[in-house]
C-alpha cells in the first residue's frame, strides 16, 4: 500500500468536493488502486469549518514537507501562478483544474515542473469529469490526432439548447441558465468564449504537443445567435453549437472558438443543457467521442482525484512534455463554410446584386433560401461553399455596402 499526503489550496465548491470525495470513496480508492488518500491540511481565505487542519496562508501548505500533492482549487492566475510554482520549488507534486492559469502559463509551469521532477497535472480543467487529456496523452499515444472538438462550455450550450427547444432569444435563455446556477450573474466569460478559449488552447497544446499562445486562439461567443438563426439551422437540418477546435494539417496549427453550425446526425448535435462532448478523429483509431458532465463540484473532483492517483504511478517524462513550436494559421486563412443572414429590399435585382459581389471574390454560393418579408424587408439565407474566410469577409465589405443590402444580420461558420 502506498500512501499519498495532500494539501488543499481553496476550500470552495471544488476543493471541498475533492475532500468529500476522499472522504467518502477512500476504502474504495484503497481497493482500485493499493492507494491511500490522506488530506493533511486545507487553506482558504475565509473561515471554515473542516475536518482538517485549517490555514489562511497558502505558505504552510507548501513548505509542509509531509504533503507530497498540493492541489490549487482557487481559480484564475494570481495568486494561483505563484502558489504553483512554488510548491513546484519546493518538490511537491500539483493538481489543479484551472483552466486559465494552465491556459496562459503552462510552458512556463511544465518547465518548472520538469525541472524539479514533479508532475504537474490538470485533466479538470477541460470538461469536468470527462476523461480526455490522460486518454489524449496515453491511450491514443499511437494515433495521429488530426482533430479535436466540441461543447466544451456548459453554460453556452445550456442557452443554446433552451434556444432551440423553447423557441426563446438569447436573453431570455441568459436569464433561466442564471436562475439554474449554469451562469454567473456576470457571464462575460462563458457567452464571449473566454472559458472555451482557455480550453482549446489546453487540447491543442495536449494532443499536439503544441506551443499554444492563449492570445491566439481566435475568439468568438453566442451573443448574436437569433432566433432566427436557430429556427433556419434547424430547417436546413443543423443545429448551433459553440464549439472549441484544434487541428492539425500540414504542420500547420488551427485553434478557434466560435459558434458553428453542425448537422443533425453528428454526435454533438444531440448533446443538450449543461453537458460537454468532445469530438476525437484519429488514425488508425478513427472517430471517438468523449460526453459526461463538464462542470461542477462532484464530477470536477473525480478528474482531480485520477491527477493525484496518478502522481503515484507516472513517470514526471511521461507528463511534462516539452511544447513545439508550430505556426497557429490566422482566422482570416482558415477555409470552410458558412451560413449568411441578411435583410434586403423585397424588389427585384436583390440576388443578382449580391451573386455579383461574391463572384468578384470568388465565392461560390451553394443555397439560397428567401425567408418571410416583414414590411418590405425580406430575410434572405445563403449558404456558401468551402472558401477562405478572408475572401468571404472581402465579399461581404461590398455586400454590405450594396443599395439593395439592408443589414448582413449574421455570419456562423459550419463544419
């Protein structure tokens, strides 16, 4: 039997949540692994009430030499950054789901971490309870990942699945997601695609091994999805999700963030409320998709607790690996198809205008669909064929401008 000695740093939803899951599952953890879990001391700024040693200063969990994990639970970068790397400093192993802290500093952290050879592990930090980074670093150590994607934002696809099943706007949906405790009253975060953002960068950087600068992950959140965007998906047989992407094609990176429309009969197309799916193509192992709860204390700290198992049993090379460099293309090169509403005059000469416009960029329209004419403003819907975006873009600087153009109303990437 071997014994592992823990510090936990923040004693909120998720720290506690880890020492009610020891607590609880320890004679099982014992049985499964020959490991016993012991909590030696929690810190947190406000008072607690614990079961265990108590301390407001972070200090005393990081020069205890009888804690071999600490775990940071506290959440952003400072002070978390500091405590990291200090009890990194001082040969303890760390565990975190922070996403934004390993988003924005992890080179730096797993240099650390390689340095003084401890692990530094953080599998709760994308889609809660969903295994993926372990599964990505080791269980398909032998495939060639050439995409990853998927929901990996609860509170976005909880809004966008009222959306879609309740037939109510954005701002409505905003309001139950935060009566239900999916968004915080100041959602910025998570409808902007910040939290997501953190996210892709941390799979990029896991199944590529890849040098991801967070500031390059293009960004874009749900806040100009309409009703009228989700009910003409729909009709065309897609459904809107906002999705984090991590490719890799011919040496060159592609991280982003944005909404997307998906077909109906994808496996995220059905991934509804709060849940996270992440989407694995790899050869030779082909298609695999990874689903479960993406947030939240009890299933955030199972992810936790599988880091300090494995803290026990992994090799530090095994974990820290050593980022590459590799050229993460602009949003402006990126090729692909994209649906495109926009109001017009309901007069004669409107399309032709428009098929004019995209044809001097060389942008191939593949649908036109004319909705309902409110007054005499018609809603029309294109869809267009595979293009880069800096030619779509260009197109749509002149559409926009066109006398017989009221408003291109959205613009929504599809896979």
């Amino acid at each position: 039997m071997k014994k592992i000695s823990i510090g936990i740093i923040g004693f909120g939803n998720i720290g506690s949540s880890v020492a009610e899951v020891i607590k609880k599952n320890s004679a099982l953890i014992l049985e499964h692994t020959g490991i016993e879990l012991h909590i030696v001391r929690i810190c947190d700024i406000q008072a607690k009430r614990s079961a265990y040693p108590y301390t407001k200063n972070a200090e005393v969990i990081i020069n205890d030499p009888k804690i071999d994990v600490v775990v940071e639970a506290i959440g952003g970068v400072n002070p978390a950054l500091k405590y990291i790397l200090a009890a990194i400093a001082n040969k303890k192993h760390v565990v975190t789901p922070n996403k934004e802290v390993v988003a924005k500093h992890m080179p730096e952290i797993l240099a650390a971490a390689r340095k003084n050879r401890v692990q530094f592990l953080f599998e709760g930090a994308v889609g809660g309870g969903i295994p993926i980074l372990m599964p990505l670093k080791e269980c398909l150590a032998a495939n060639r990942i050439s995409e990853v994607y998927g929901i990996v934002n609860g509170t976005t696809n909880y809004i966008l699945s009222k959306m879609m099943q309740e037939g109510i706007e954005f701002s409505e949906a905003l309001k139950q997601a935060q009566v239900m405790g999916y968004a915080e009253p100041n959602p910025e975060s998570d409808i902007k695609g910040y939290d997501a953002s953190y996210k892709a960068a941390i799979l990029a950087s896991t199944a590529y091994g890849a040098l991801v600068n967070w500031q390059d992950v293009y960004c874009e959140g749900i806040e100009r999805i309409g009703q009228e965007d989700i009910q003409y998906a729909k009709e065309i047989g897609y459904v809107i999700k906002l999705l984090a992407i991590a490719k890799m094609a011919e040496g060159k990176l592609d991280v982003r963030v944005h909404p997307a429309l998906i077909p109906h009969n994808h496996p995220l197309a059905s991934v509804s409320e709060n849940y996270n799916a992440i989407y694995v193509k790899g050869d030779p192992v082909g298609q695999l998709m990874f689903y479960g709860p993406g947030a939240g204390g009890g299933p955030t700290a199972s992810a936790v607790i599988s880091d300090i198992l494995a803290t026990a049993n992994l090799k530090f090379k095994n974990q820290n690996l050593k980022l590459r460099k590799y050229r993460i293309q602009k949003i402006d090169e990126i090729v692909g198809r994209y649906y495109i509403r926009l109001q017009a005059p309901d007069k004669f000469g409107v399309l032709a205008g428009i098929s004019k416009a995209f044809a001097r960029k060389k942008v191939s329209i593949a649908a036109v669909v004319q909705k309902e004419t409110v007054g005499n403003l018609a809603t029309i819907v294109i869809l267009i064929h595979s293009v880069s975006e800096k030619n779509l873009r260009a197109a749509l600087s002149i559409i926009e401008k066109l006398p017989v153009v009221r408003k291109v109303s959205n613009v929504i990437r599809m896979i």
